[in-house]
C-alpha cells in the first residue's frame, strides 16, 4: 500500500520559512515524479511545486522563487524549502506522485501551514 506522511508545518509569522518533509513508502519511489500541493479553506487543491525523477523542478508562479522543491531517493523523502512566506500560502500541504492523482487517490493527512501577518 502506498503511502504518504507529511510533517514539518506550523505556524510561522509573515516573512517566515519552514521546511516540509514527505516520507513514500510502497513505491518505487526514484522511478516517480513528486509534488507538493496545497488547499486552502474554500480553494481547490493545487500544485505548488513539482520535481521530476531526473531531478528537474517546476514550481507554480505564486511561489517561483520562495519555494525550492528536493528529493533524497535513498531515504524515500521529499522537501519543500519554504522562504519569504505570506498569509496566502496558508493551506493543508500535501504530497503525491502526480501520476496518481484522480478521484480514487488516498491521500496523507497532510500537514498545516499558518502564515501570520
């Protein structure tokens, strides 16, 4: 069974910085791209950031530049380096492979980031 754990968030004042981790396990995990997304209450879920199994990034506009995306395929973990934040980054922040995403997918619980201004 594939999972996915996500921990590090928190509350952090505007201008802050956290790092996210995701532990996978039940996956090939070198063999997949990952993502992280996000939702905010009342919002769709969103990816925010995404890192190919060769290792190149791509990140959604509102965060190019604050948030740097990082994989350790030894230890089956991804990273999200999150600088500069804002009170618009507030969300439950997620993990997953983007190829599993649809509507039967199980995700993890998340973990929440609280942006004070």
């Amino acid at each position: 069974q594939v999972q996915f754990v996500e921990s590090g968030g928190g509350l952090v004042q505007l201008g802050g910085s956290l790092k996210l981790s995701c532990a996978v396990s039940g996956m090939q995990f070198s063999r997949h791209d990952m993502g992280w997304y996000r939702q905010a209450p009342g919002k769709q879920r969103e990816l925010v950031a995404r890192i190919n199994r060769d290792g190149t990034t791509s990140y959604a506009s509102s965060v190019q530049g604050r948030f740097i995306i990082s994989r350790d395929n030894a230890e089956k973990t991804v990273y999200l380096q999150m600088n500069s934040l804002k009170p618009e980054d507030t969300a439950v922040y997620y993990c997953m492979s983007p190829a599993r995403v649809g509507p039967f997918v199980s995700w993890g619980p998340g973990t929440q980031v609280t942006v004070a201004s």
